[in-house]
C-alpha cells in the first residue's frame, strides 16, 4: 500500500470511530450530550466542538489559509459550534469528512509543502501527508477524552480501536 492509500485509509478510520461514538451517544439519554462532567472539557458537547474546530481548522490549512487565519475561523465559530445539538454535529463531521475525503483522494496535495506559522513563533516546514496522522490522533484522543467522560456519567463508550476497524472492514 502506498502512502496516499494509506493516509486514505487512516482518515477513513477516523470518520469511522467518530461515528461509532455519535452513534452510541444516541443510544443514551439526550442530556448526558451535555452533562456537566469534571474533565478535560466541561461535557461531551464541548468535546466533539473542539474535535470539529480543529479538523476545520487543519483542513483550512491544508487547503492554503494560514495559521492565524484557520484559528481566528474557529475562534469565531467555537460560541455557536458549541451551541449546536448533537444531530447538527454529526452532520458537520459527516460534511467535513466528505472535504477531507475529498481533498485527500487528490493525491498531487499530499507532498504539498506547507509552511506554518506557530502562534507562539517559529515556522514549521511540512508536508500535508505529514500532518494527516496528527487529525487522526487528534481525534483518537478526545475520543478517549469522551469514553472516559461517559464512564464517569455511569455509561459504557463505544470501541473506536483501529485494530477493530481494519477487523471489521475485512469481515465485509
């Protein structure tokens, strides 16, 4: 498998195990959404609005905006992202999965380089297909982040390992 395919696959895990939580926080009741929890984030909404910003946000530099732009994006969003109900989230992780997918299946963007302002100084000189597993372990984390939450709330979380997706994805 070459590193385009791969990097396909990864992302494609990752919209995988984000569904696989959505749809294990609708199995449960609609306020643990937004419980208020002692945790990294304040409830499991503000969870999955911090994931969405900074897919936006990565996405958005991938696509040519610098830093400081992709964060004023979500520093501007993140009131009314936060805001959303869980149905309105899902439909913006399915949307900005379709542009990740979108954008990685154009294989020419991957070695794309890309020079990115730090906001604390410094720029780093990368490649697109450098950063691709940064989104995935961005997410992999909060996701981590959302099973220990609702483990707290009392609820079993949803199993998101890559192991079990490549397990799964053989089995179809």
């Amino acid at each position: 498998m070459n590193m385009s395919d791969f990097l396909l696959k990864l992302y494609e895990y990752n919209v995988w195990a984000n569904q696989q939580i959505f749809n294990r926080l609708k199995e449960l009741p609609k306020e643990v959404y937004r419980q208020d929890m002692q945790s990294v984030f304040p409830s499991i909404s503000h969870v999955l609005s911090h994931v969405y910003l900074s897919d936006l946000g990565w996405i958005e530099v991938f696509s040519g905006k610098n830093m400081n732009d992709a964060l004023a994006l979500a520093e501007q969003l993140k009131e009314q992202t936060e805001a959303k109900e869980m149905e309105e989230m899902e439909d913006l992780f399915l949307k900005i999965s379709e542009r990740y997918t979108l954008f990685l299946q154009q294989k020419e963007q991957l070695n794309k380089p890309l020079h990115i302002q730090n906001p604390s100084g410094g720029i780093m000189k990368t490649a697109v297909s450098e950063l691709v597993p940064h989104v995935v372990n961005h997410g992999t984390y909060h996701r981590g982040n959302i099973a220990a939450m609702l483990r707290q709330a009392g609820y079993a979380s949803a199993p998101t390992d890559y192991g079990l997706y490549l397990y799964m994805k053989k089995q179809n």
